[in-house]
C-alpha cells in the first residue's frame, strides 16, 4: 500500500472544487500532521471529520521529542513553515510519498529523497483510476486554475485540452 502525506494545500484545492470523497476513493493510505490539519482554514474543513472518522485519512499527533526533531529541521530549512517540517518529518519517518502545491517544500522534500507529487498527479489519478471521467477532470481543473494562481498554468492547459478531446 502506498502512503500518502498530504500538505494542507492540496485538501483544501480539493475542498474548493468539491473532489474531496472522489479523492479518497484512491486506494491509497492517507495521512496528515495535526499541524497540518490545524492550518487548514477553510469554512468547509469539518468535511475531513468522516475521513478521520473511518480511518480513511490517519492524523498523526507527534511526541515532544518528535516535535524536536520537527524543529530542527525547522532550523536547517528557514524557507519551511512549522507545518511544512511536520510534513517532511512525517513522510520521512513513513517512507511516504508527500503531496503538495508548495514549491520550496517540494524542492526540499526532493532533497530529502522523498517522492513527492502536487494536484495534476492527483488528476490524473482520479483519472487514470477512472473515479473521475475526463470531462469532470477538465472542468474541474479549469476551475481551479481560475481559483489557484501557483498552478502551473502550461501542464493545467494541456491536460485541460486532452481531456477535452477524450
């Protein structure tokens, strides 16, 4: 089974587009930091509750000593948020594949050896998979892209299209 550690920015662009029960349909073991789930902010953020409720998304609460260990590695990558660290240290510790939109923690969990993947991987997951149909994944996408000025504008346009053709 794979692991997955999920960064608070890839649930809530699923929040926002309404592919959050599509997103856990995946056959993969979910996890998040309690860090992570106390920075997410949106107003449709109780929509995790069933997920933690049935086990299908795992929070992981973190010992004083981890949290040590979080915080020295908060010291070497100045560029992380706390949250970030937790992550790392989380997918680290897991040997777990990390997903997110942030640039700097992508770079360093690259660094670090990690697997790391963003939104467009879980596109075309719930494509590949065929959770989603193309159609959903384009118009789904589109609205991101005019929601979520960070994605990468070039590979969102080109998906956009091929999953338009079919």
């Amino acid at each position: 089974m794979i692991l997955l550690v999920n960064d608070a920015n890839i649930l809530i662009d699923l929040l926002k587009i309404d592919l959050l029960k599509q997103f856990f349909q995946l056959q993969y073991e979910f996890h998040i930091t309690d860090i992570v789930a106390a920075e997410i902010q949106e107003e449709n953020v109780f929509e995790l509750e069933p997920y933690f409720a049935d086990g299908s998304l795992h929070k992981k609460s973190f010992s004083f000593e981890e949290l040590g260990g979080i915080q020295v590695l908060k010291e070497r990558c100045r560029v992380l948020s706390i949250p970030d660290c937790s992550c790392i240290f989380h997918a680290k510790t897991l040997s777990a594949t990390l997903l997110t939109g942030d640039a700097a923690l992508r770079r360093t969990a690259e660094q670090s050896e990690i697997p790391v993947h963003g939104i467009l991987w879980v596109f075309d997951e719930l494509v590949d998979k065929e959770i989603i149909s193309k159609k959903q994944a384009s118009g789904k996408l589109t609205s991101l892209l005019e929601m979520n000025g960070r994605l990468p504008v070039a590979e969102c346009k080109k998906r956009i299209r091929r999953w338009k053709r079919g």
